[in-house]
C-alpha cells in the first residue's frame, strides 16, 4: 500500500525493504504502530538478485528469493505496512522528529528503524551481471552447497576470500583462489588454513576479465588476465565466488551516527540501539560477520521491539 509524504510525523519509519525490514515492519504493524517503509530503489534487498534460498526455515523445498521477499511483503502488509518507494538522499537525526529527504520530500519520524543493507563489492564486468545467482555468487555460506563435487574460483585475497574458500571445500571438489597480486592480504593464520587445505589452489598476479557460460546451464569456465605479463587464458570452472569485501549503505548517516572503521553502524550489545535516542539498525548494515537472510530477519524483530518500547517510554 503506497502513502502519499506527510507534515504529520510518522510514529515508525523504517528504511530498506530488505529481510530486516519487512520483519521489522511485521512486527511493528502488529504493535499498532503502522510503520511506513521507504523501500529504496530496489526493493526487497539483495535477495531479489538471488534464485533459490535453501537455508531459511520455513521453506521445506526452497524458495526463490524474489518469491520470498514477496511473501515476506504481504505478510507485512496485511499488518498494516505502509510503504512509499524511492530513496533516502539525505537524513537529519540532530532534530526529532528526525527528517528524511526521499524524492526531494520531506518525511518526520519519531523513531527510525535503518535496515539498509550491505552491498557486495563486485567485479563490474558485464559477464558477472549476466550469471549472478547462476553460478556467479558473493555469498559461500549461502551458495556453497548448490556445487557439491564441483570445481570452483574464489576472487580475492582478504579474509573474507579465504573464509569462503576454506567453506567450499566442504562441498567443492577443488577450490581456487584467484588472486590480483603475489601475496595475500588475508591475515596469517587465515592464510595458513588455506594453503594446508589440500583443496585449495592459487592463481597469483590475476583477474577474471570474462565468466563464460548461460544462465540454463551455468557458469562453464573464466577468462584470466595476468597483470604481470598481460597474458590472457582461459580457465575452466563450475562456480565463481566474488570475495572482495562488502560496503555498508551507511553513506548518508555519516557525521550523524557512530560507525566502525569500514562504515558499519554499531549498536548497544544485545540491542539494535545506535548512539541516537530513537534511532535502531538492523540487519547487514550493522552486521559485518554474518550477513544471512535469517540473521537480517531476526534483527529487524529485535529493532521492532526496541522501537516499540523505545516509543512507549518517549510517550509516557
């Protein structure tokens, strides 16, 4: 249900439509609060850019994540959500009701809820666009069982490339870290697990300049670059793995709210209260460890409760 901008401050606004704030607005509509979504530009978070969701209880079979964030939406709904589409340019968290800019409008809330993600740094190739969620993921927690007995590349040199790695060889047959330079960046003991995993292979001085395959049949083999030489050639592999770190949507909170060295909002131990009175952070945008659908969805019940109470008290 979309709702025209208002003078009239909104008890609840929640920012992002993403696993932790559609649950957060379940929450939230069931407390009477009827919370009013901005849903950004892309609606339903990064799950709508993922195929089929395995690890999320309730769903038996598997479900497609554009069809779960779906169900997640009318759930919210029939509980009153309202919701109105655009993005956040710009917030002012020093007033209260606090002000968001959305679509040059102004919308007042007296207590925000902000579950605006976390976006997976990608390569920026057109191939890798092409196969996301067809073999071409960012997530090895969550795609790693799809290529059991299959070969596949992790792009990167942190700790993150070598987490994913060490993950898929629970799966995969053998493993490839495919890395820009000739030394890892990863931490030592992080390095040290990788290299004695048998599975484990690197690529050294690379990039992947092209994923060959379709999207019916998967993803079939790279193009590498060596950045040393120039030379190109191909490489054959089932998945490809993108593990070069993740950025917090927390741009236009910057100066206003507290945030770790790479731009996560922190919050109270055990709560999602930031350092602002009124002001909650659910889901990837404070959460730099996990990043899972059903994590995301827990956060957002937490940010709702808080809210909740959080209003009952300002009110009082």
């Amino acid at each position: 249900m979309a709702v025209a901008m208002a003078d009239k401050a909104n008890d609840l606004v929640i920012l992002g439509s993403g696993p932790a704030g559609l649950t957060a607005a379940l929450y939230a509509g069931r407390a009477n609060l009827s919370p009013l979504m901005i849903e950004g530009t892309a609606p339903g978070g990064q799950l709508t850019i993922t195929t089929e969701v395995e690890n999320y209880p309730g769903f038996e079979h598997g479900i497609q994540g554009p069809e779960m964030m779906e169900v997640f939406r009318r759930q919210a709904e029939r509980f009153g959500m309202r919701t109105t589409y655009g993005e956040a340019s710009s917030v002012n968290l020093k007033a209260h009701p606090f002000e968001l800019t959305v679509e040059g409008e102004t919308i007042k809330a007296e207590a925000l809820i902000i579950a605006t993600g976390a976006t997976a740094k990608l390569l920026g190739i057109e191939s890798e666009k092409r196969m996301m969620g067809y073999g071409v993921s960012a997530c090895a927690t969550c795609d790693g069982a799809f290529f059991k007995d299959k070969e596949a590349i992790v792009v990167g040199g942190g700790d993150t490339a070598m987490e994913e790695a060490t993950f898929l060889t629970r799966f995969c047959s053998k493993v490839t870290i495919v890395h820009r330079r000739n030394q890892l960046r990863a931490s030592k003991i992080m390095q040290d697990k990788a290299r004695k995993n048998p599975k484990i292979a690197f690529i050294w001085d690379s990039a992947v300049d092209e994923i060959h395959g379709e999207a019916k049949t998967g993803v079939s083999g790279v193009r590498l670059k060596n950045l040393v030489s120039g030379e190109a050639r191909e490489f054959k592999t089932d998945a490809v793995f993108i593990a070069i770190g993740h950025q917090p949507n927390t741009g236009i909170f910057r100066g206003q709210l507290e945030m770790d060295e790479l731009g996560y909002l922190k919050v109270k131990p055990g709560t999602t209260y930031t350092n602002i009175d009124g002001v909650f952070a659910a889901g990837d945008v404070a959460d730099r460890t996990y990043r899972q659908a059903v994590t995301a969805a827990g956060t957002g019940c937490m940010a709702a409760i808080d809210a909740e109470r959080w209003l009952e008290a300002y009110h009082a």
